[in-house]
C-alpha cells in the first residue's frame, strides 16, 4: 500500500525488545490471518497521516496528494518519505506518536511513548487497536540520507 521496495522494509514479529506489542500466537497462518489485517490498517493510517503532512507542508488538500515510490507527491510539489518523518517530528502530536488514541492497549500506549518522536507514527486506529491490541503496527519511516534504510539504527 506504500509502494516501498521490499528491501527497504523490515518486518518483525514477536520482538518486544522493539517496543512492539505482542500479536496472537506466531502459528504458521494464525499469523497471516491476525496481521493481515493490522498491516493494512497501519498503512491506511500512515498514507493518511502522509496526506496531511504533504498538505500542511506544501499546501492543498491531503486528499490531492499520492503516496508511492517512497514519495508523497501532489499539487504543492513532493517530498520523500524521509522528509515526511522529519517533518512529523516537527510537527509532533499523533504524527510521531507523542499523542494516542485514549481508548488503546495499555501496552501500545507503553511502546508509543518509548518511541515517539522517531519518525512518522502510523497504525494506532482507535477502536481497531483497543479491541484487538494485536492490531497495531508502527510504521517509523526514519530520517536517513533521504531515504528509508534497510536496518532500523
């Protein structure tokens, strides 16, 4: 949903030592099933967030803009993934995680607070993430030489 080249992603499961929350049982496809849904919920959650900061950025309706090719591109001009996650933290608040939805899990609330102020916070959809705390993925697109890197630092 983010158009991002698999060799720039990260995917991880089961590793706490992240500040991610915990999901169901890592079972073959109980994962599959379980986070297939989080996953698209979280990417929802951060092209929308994009959107809005491309607008705020570069004027327009978030809505005018696209997200694809590590790019948030729209009337105002475009700016890159990593570009967006500095100007989250700029802008702070619920686009680098330093505010949460009340009603999420105790426990995400935990791995938001360690991890706010990173980079683009993307995946905490209310009701989503206070019904199933599973249900939350952190999608931190992190400043580095203007792109996504491979590892997390």
């Amino acid at each position: 949903m983010l158009d991002v080249p698999w060799d720039q992603c990260d995917v991880v499961f089961g590793n706490t030592t992240k500040n991610l929350p915990w999901t169901c049982v890592s079972a073959g496809s109980q994962t599959a099933h379980a986070m297939t849904r989080a996953a698209h919920a979280a990417a929802t959650d951060a092209i929308k967030k994009l959107q809005e900061i491309a607008a705020k950025t570069k004027g327009g309706n978030p809505e005018a803009y696209k997200v694809a090719g590590g790019k948030v591109s729209g009337p105002g001009g475009s700016m890159t993934f990593a570009q967006a996650a500095q100007k989250a933290i700029d802008l702070g608040g619920k686009y680098d995680g330093h505010e949460v939805p009340e009603e999420i899990n105790a426990f995400t609330k935990t791995s938001a607070k360690a991890l706010a102020g990173q980079g683009l916070d993307g995946g905490r959809q209310g009701r989503l993430s206070a019904r199933r705390p599973v249900a939350v993925l952190r999608d931190r697109l992190r400043r580095s030489r203007g792109s996504i890197p491979n590892r997390p630092s």
